[in-house]
C-alpha cells in the first residue's frame, strides 16, 4: 500500500465506481468513497473512508478532495448538461488540492447528430485544466445497459460495441494505482467486438423484437437507427484482450443479468 496516494472515487455507490472501490480495496490501496446515500456508502464500512454528499455542492467536493492525490471522476447527468460550467467547478477545485491525476469515465460514441457527446464535450472543457495529468477513458456501452431491456427501438442489425463494467474497473483502478500517465490523455475501451441488438438477444436466450419508438426515447434511439452518430474506430490495440473470464458477455448474462419486462 502507498501511504502517499490516496484514491477518491465519485460515484462509488453506482455501478462502475463501485467496481473500481471493490478492485483497489483488494489491492489494499487508500481510498475514499464518494456518494449521497449513507446506507450505499455502509457496504464499504471499514475499508475505506465514507464520504456522503452531492457532487452539485462545493463545499462537500472540496473537503472531499482535502487529502486525496487521485480522482475517479464520474459526472452526474444533471451536470453534464452544462459543462463548461461544471468543469470550470471542478478545475477550480482540483487544483486547490493535492489531486494530480484524475481517470475520467467517459464514452467511445463521440457524436451524435453532427456534435459531440455529452461526455465528449465534458472532456473538451477539462482539457482545459492544463496542469493535471488527466486519463479519459472513451468506453464502449456497459453489458449492464441490457437491463434497460433486450428488446429496444434498436433495429437488429445495429452493432455496437459493448463492454464488461468489470474491465472498465480494473483498467481505470489500475491507472489509479499506477498514476502512469500524463498531460491530457484518451484510452479507448472497446470491449471484445460489436454486438448486434440481435445477437445480444439471442446470447440471453430470446428472439429480438425491436420495439417502436415512444416520444420520450425517439432522439435517443433515432441517431443510432440512421446512422448519425460517430463511434471510436476499433482496432487492435482498444479491443479486449478477454483476459479474465468475468470479462465476457457469457459471464454477465450468467452472473449480473436481471431480466426486465418489457
Ligand atoms: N452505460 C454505458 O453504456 C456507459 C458507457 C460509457 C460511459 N458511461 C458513463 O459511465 C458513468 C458511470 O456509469 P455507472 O453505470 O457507474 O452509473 P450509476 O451506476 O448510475 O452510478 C452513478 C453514481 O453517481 C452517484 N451520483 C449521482 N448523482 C450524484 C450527485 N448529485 N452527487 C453525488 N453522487 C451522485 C450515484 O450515487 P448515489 O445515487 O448513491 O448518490 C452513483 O454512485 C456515467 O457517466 C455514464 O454516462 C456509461
């Protein structure tokens, strides 16, 4: 355990920073663990330092970012609607602390319709920051968005890449364990190949049926039916190289899979 880097994961009560808290407690780093809900924040009781608070207040990310030299940053949807503004915030108040690398989750689909993603366009305004050495992580979708439903206003044969939250941890807690990289940097996490909404089907064992579109889901469904969207090209070197079994589609159908009425 290094005694001089202390690790602080937002979001470590959702999904992929509760992955990345569980990884570095194994590795018995120091870390702190950051979220709204004491009684979520309870499951780390013991191994890490809890932090309860809103990402939206000052005063808790900055006594939050008191001691910390590492930061898992994940960006609550409401923020990200503006966000110039918040990472301006957050620029503002990381470099009033001791944090000097910050592994920001972000994603591999870049644009849609003509601009960039919403966490695309986040890492544009971070890049900002200048004198912090600053990962992006552009992942692929999570297998986890499969509990939205395996039926969607997809069409089949869309392919789009996924990605185990498992893999996404272990790279990003590695990163953080490491701290070895610098300047403003991207690593593309591509997960092992595209997937069909056919074939992510037909893994769980049913026959795809794409579903019409709603007035609420229309503008996030359509880009992707017409094509109007950019996604990371893959190559070799962002593809996984499926070195652990808990990495796999097969694993997260058999052990995390919770099948969803549609
Ligand atoms: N799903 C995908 O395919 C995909 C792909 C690429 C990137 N991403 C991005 O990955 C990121 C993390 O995803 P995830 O699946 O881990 O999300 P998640 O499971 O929904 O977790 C979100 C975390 O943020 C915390 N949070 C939300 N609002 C907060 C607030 N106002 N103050 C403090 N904490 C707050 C939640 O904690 P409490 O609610 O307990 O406070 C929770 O710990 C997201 O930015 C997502 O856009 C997702």
């Amino acid at each position: 355990m290094s005694s001089e880097n202390y690790i602080l994961i937002l979001g470590a009560t959702g999904n992929i920073g509760g992955k990345i808290a569980q990884e570095l407690i194994l590795k018995n780093a120091m870390i702190g663990v950051a979220g709204r809900s004491r009684q979520k924040l309870a499951t780390f009781a013991g191994k890490a330092e809890l932090l309860e608070g809103d990402f939206n207040e000052d005063a808790f990310l900055q006594q939050a970012f008191f001691k910390a030299t590492s930061l898992f940053l994940t960006v609550p949807d409401d923020a990200l609607a503006t966000p110039a503004v918040t990472a301006q915030r957050l620029i503002n108040l990381i470099q009033s602390s001791p944090i000097r690398h910050v592994v920001n989750i972000s994603n591999c689909i870049t644009e849609k319709y003509g601009q960039p993603t919403r966490l695309v366009a986040f890492e544009q305004e971070l890049n900002k920051m200048g004198s912090i050495n600053l990962l992006h992580l552009r992942c692929a979708n999570f297998f986890e968005n499969l509990h939205w439903g395996l039926h969607t206003p997809y069409k089949p044969d869309l392919a789009l890449p996924y990605i185990s939250s498992y893999e996404v941890a272990s790279v990003a807690a590695t990163y953080l364990l490491n701290r070895d990289f610098s300047g403003n940097s991207v690593k593309e996490l591509m997960g092992p190949r595209d997937y069909t909404m056919a074939e992510l089907a037909a893994a769980a064992g049913e026959e795809y049926v794409q579903l019409p579109y709603t007035d609420n889901n229309r503008h996030f469904y359509k880009g992707f039916n017409d094509g109007d969207f950019k996604v990371t090209p893959r190559t070799a070197s962002n593809t996984s190289p499926l070195s652990e079994n808990r990495f796999t589609l097969e694993y997260f159908l058999t052990h995390d899979f919770v099948q969803s009425v549609n």
